[in-house]
C-alpha cells in the first residue's frame, strides 16, 4: 500500500477538510474522509472518461457505459447491484460529462463490504455481463432518453449550443448522450474495446466520506479491489489537428436557430473560455455572479427586476478539462431577441466603462463561497468535491487552496476577463422560438444534431 498524502485540519478553516489519499497497487487512488455525525457512506467512483475520449464511430459509447455498468458483472449477474444494494438500505446514481463518468452510492455503513464488492466487481470483471442481450436493451434505453428529452420543450438547448460553440473536430462538439448513428451502429466487440481502453483503476479516483475508521476502510478497499488488475493508463486520444484550437480563440461568431414547441422565446450568448486550472477561471466564475447571482446584480437587475424585458435570465462560467465557454441566458414572452442581445451586450459592456465596485466583488464571493460551505455540509456533494480534487489537480484537500484564488481576484480582472473573452466578435447565439415566430436574431441559421 502506497500512502500519498495525509492532511491535517483541525483548527483550519471550513474549506480544509482531514482527507487521506492512498494508491493501491494496482493502480486506483483512494480518497478517504471520515464523517462521524451520520451512519452512511457517501462513495463517488469517477472515471476519466467522457464525451470527448470517444473516437468517431462510437459517440455516445461514454454515456452508454453509465448504463452497461448496471446490467451485470461476473459475480453480480443481470439486476444484481441495483437489487442488493437497494436490499442494503443503499440507493446510486450516475452520469457523464465531457469529461467524466462518475457512479455514486449512499448506503449504511455496514452495508461497506457489499458496496467495494459490487463495485469493484464492475471495474475488474464488467466484461463478463457484456452480452448482446444487454447491449441491445441499453442502446434502445439510450436512444428512448435521447428522444424524450429531445421531445420536451428546450430539451435540444443545451446540445445545440455545444455544437454550435465548439467547432467540427473539438473532442467537445458532438453531444454527450451521442448520435444515433453511432448509438444504433455500437456492436460487442466495440463496446468491450470500449470499456478496455478506458475502465481502468488508473484511470479512476474512488472516494468515500462517512462513517468508517480510515485503516479499517482501506484495508476492506485493498481486499475487494486487489483482484482488479492493473492494464495500466487508460487511452488518451491524440488532438485533432489545431483547426479547432485557432477556431475556439477565435471565435464561431455564429448564429444558430431551434425551433421547438416553447411558450416563450429563449436566447444563449456563449463565448469560448479557458479549460480547468487557467488562471482566469476564477475571475469568469465571480463575472457570472456579478452579472447574475438576484436582486443588485447587473444583468437580473436591467432584464427582470427593472424591466419587463424577461421573465428568466442567468449567467454561468463553464471551464472543462480542454476548453471552457461563458454563458449568458435569457426567456421572454415579447421582446424580440435581437432587441435581448443588444441589451445583454449594453450589460457587458459596462463592466468595461463602469468597473464593479468593491462591493459587488464582495457580494458575489461572498454568495459563491455560501453555495460551496453548503456543498460541504453534504456526504454526497463533499465525497465529489474530494474526488475532483483529486483527479483535476492532485490534490485531495485542494479546497482551501483553490477558494484563494478566488480571493485573489480583484475588481480590475473582471474588466479584464470581460475585455479578453467575451468579446461580441468571438459571441455565439441560439434563439430558440416557436413555429412561426419570426422573433429570433436575424441571419440565424437552422442547428442540425446528429
């Protein structure tokens, strides 16, 4: 057993949490954290694996997997983990990113053994509960959620927007649930491939918070994964070609179009960023606060609580492992988005002519910090927050060190980060609007999802 790090915290502030990280021979790393006010575990399995790890031919494989690795693993056959550990009192969840699927479990602390046994199970011997059968019923199970989500009104929003904001060739273009060329085409053999390449304990962070004593926990953590067997890095997917780099500083400056069974008008302004650990990823954090973040700040102020001019507004920074994009929303029930554009674009600009003050800095801190203390009063949201830590910056009790640079910013980076990234020439729009309703940004164009 490889011990990596120990941190300390007793007397430190809320943000530095007492995390052990190990690493066990095979590979996975493990991050422990003990909870001693309830009786559950808190357990969060992220794999480094994600939309944009998928070769062309097999888009949707990453989300696809969230499911496969529900049907059956060789001492869990079929329904199994689900059924034993519901029987446990336990309940799980999963979901996939660009960059990650990431599998979660809450279950009674006695229930321990049972859940590293289930989920060691499905990382070493998966492959086993791979059949045709399986395959077949998860591929008409993904296609379903494809087609009811894109059946619900604005349900196409979020992809349309991905594919219009990064450019033909970025491992971020194509949706995360996949096309349906690709989804209907998947064959075993693929799926195996699949699953080889990428579900490999080098390739995971498993981490747990509740109720166990960190020596006993990972001592049971080496029993049930030391059987699992070390096929070493996972599958990193060469870049394709710089076009799509040029083209996401650049800028798409593109105008895409969705027309859906909406009862109001919808406008996306997006920008193209910076990926995790840019240094400024903080600052477009605490912009998008300053922007929108209730009553007194900029945009919710001008769009809704001065004006009738929408109904729903927000403002959101998005950084990913490869690229990241600032996103800025409105609905309305009567203005043209055009007319939304121009004012949205008057709200940015005078982050340049009429810097935030002090006190608004303070304010969106302050409201952003709030939002991550609650987090922290979570099993389930502080075992993630561990988990990404560790796996995005090596560092487990990365907390208190990243809410620095968060401190660290000053009112001068925000006009900076406004001026650099979010520049109107480098802005992409989606409208989307009814059939028939003529109110959505001139020149817009039709988006097509695969």
């Amino acid at each position: 057993m490889i011990h990596l790090a120990l941190v300390a915290s007793v007397w430190a502030s809320p943000l530095a949490v007492d995390v052990s990280v190990h690493q066990l021979p095979n590979g996975l790393t493990v991050v422990l954290s003990e909870n001693h006010r309830t009786d559950t575990i808190a357990l969060h399995l992220r794999y480094g694996v994600g939309s944009k790890d998928e070769r062309p031919g097999e888009r949707g494989s990453a989300h696809l997997f969230e499911h496969l690795m529900f049907e059956g693993s060789r001492n869990a056959p079929g329904n199994a983990f689900d059924e034993w550990l519901t029987a446990a009192g336990g309940d799980d969840n999963a979901f996939t990113s660009e960059d990650e699927t990431a599998y979660t479990m809450t279950f009674p602390s006695g229930a321990l053994d049972l859940a590293l046994f289930l989920e060691s199970d499905r990382m070493g011997f998966l492959g086993d509960g791979l059949t045709e059968q399986n395959l077949a019923n998860q591929k008409a199970v993904v296609l379903a959620e494809r087609a009811r989500r894109y059946d619900q009104p604005n349900g196409r929003d979020s992809d349309a927007l991905v594919v219009l904001q990064f450019p033909e060739g970025h491992p971020y273009h194509h949706p995360v649930i996949g096309t349906v060329a690709d989804v209907q085409g998947l064959d075993l053999d693929g799926v195996r491939d699949f699953w080889g390449r990428h579900y490999r304990p080098r390739n995971a962070v498993l981490g747990m918070v509740g109720h166990f004593d960190t020596e006993e926990a990972l001592a049971r953590i080496e029993h049930w994964f030391s059987d699992v067997p070390d096929r070493g890095p996972a599958e990193v997917l060469p870049p394709a070609g710089e076009a799509w780099r040029v083209a996401s500083e650049r800028g798409v400056a593109s105008d895409g179009l969705l027309v859906d069974e909406v009862e109001e008008r919808t406008l996306y302004l997006s920008w193209p960023t910076v990926p995790i650990g840019h240094p400024d990823e903080q600052a477009l954090e605490l912009l998008s606060w300053v922007l929108s973040a209730g009553r007194g700040t900029r945009l919710d102020d001008r769009l809704y609580y001065g004006s009738d001019l929408a109904s729903d507004c927000n403002a959101w920074s998005f950084p990913g492992v490869v690229d990241g994009h600032f996103v800025v929303y409105a609905s309305t029930s009567s203005v043209r988005l055009e007319r939304l554009a121009r004012v949205i674009g008057r709200v940015l600009a005078s982050v340049g002519s009429r810097p935030p003050s002090a006190e608004e800095l303070d304010r969106a801190r302050g409201a952003l910090r709030g939002s991550r203390l609650d987090r922290l009063e979570e099993p389930e949201d502080l075992v993630e927050m561990l988990v990404d830590c560790q796996f995005l910056h090596g560092d487990a009790a990365c907390l208190e060190d990243r809410w620095a640079r968060y401190e660290a910013v000053t009112t001068e980076d925000l006009v900076r980060v406004a001026r650099t990234w979010l520049r109107p020439e480098r802005r992409v729009s989606l409208s989307v609007v009814s059939e028939g309703d003529r109110g959505g940004m001139s020149g817009a164009v039709p988006v097509e999802l695969p």
